[in-house]
C-alpha cells in the first residue's frame, strides 16, 4: 500500500509522439460493432453496442429492407448507402452474399430499410465514441 506523501505513477506520452490506438479503434469500432470499446477494455458497452446494432441489422434484413448499392444516382438513395456503410462488415456481408431487398416492395419493407440506416449511423457514432475515449478527449465513465 502506497503511504500518502506518494503519487501514483500515471504514464505520460511524450510530446510529439503519436499513438496509433485512437486510429485502430475508430477502424475496429466501424468495421464490427462494439470492438472499439472491446479494445479499451470496456466489454458491457461493447457487448451491448454489438447486440443492439447487429439486433437492429437483423430485424431490418427480416423485414425485407433494401440494402442501398453506391452507384444510383438519386441523393435519397446516396444518403441512404452512406448510412448503411457505416454498418462495416455487416453492410459488405449483406453484399457479399445478397441479403436484403432490393427494392422496397410495400411499407415494412420501408420499415426495414430504416433499420439497416439506423443501425449504420448508430455504429458510426459508437466507433467515434470509442476513439474520442481512446484520444483521452472524453472523460470515461
């Protein structure tokens, strides 16, 4: 046990140095949900980032949601690729192996669609969470 006159040793970075770690987590945190916080050591958030974001996923593929491709022309159908990319891997596998609809063909299927974009801008803001935390920019609870 320390006596109270000593200071816990805190790691210091050198000035001029720069760490890879924010940049690595921002990467994981976007490619799979919940592995930016995985990486910080923070498994609750990541275990419930990753449930509820491929739960979301999940749901809107099983409501025959359209996956959006990036070469339309139409800005809704732009906006809408972009969001869903920030789902990362689930967007590439939905690709890969032709998940989803796609068109929409009647209104749960507009529901579904708004679940894959939901579940894309959710992850994006949890990776930049996840790197806020790792830049020391945001205080950890």
């Amino acid at each position: 046990m320390a006596s109270p006159t000593q200071q816990p040793q805190i790691a210091q970075r050198v000035p001029g140095e720069k760490s890879s770690l924010p940049a690595l987590v921002l990467l994981a945190g976007w490619l799979v949900p919940g592995a930016g916080h995985l990486l910080l050591g923070k498994w609750v958030r990541a275990l419930l980032l990753f449930v509820s974001i491929l739960g979301m996923y999940v749901v809107g593929l099983g409501l025959a949601g359209k996956v959006y491709t990036p070469n339309t022309g139409d800005m809704l159908d732009m906006l809408g690729f972009a969001g869903q990319l920030g789902t990362g891997l689930l967007y590439l596998l939905a690709r890969l192996f032709g998940w989803g609809a796609a068109s929409v063909v009647n209104t749960l299927g507009d529901y579904g669609t708004k679940f894959l974009v939901v579940a894309g801008l959710l992850n994006i803001i949890a990776a930049v969470d996840a790197h806020s935390l790792a830049n020391g920019r945001k205080d950890s609870l």
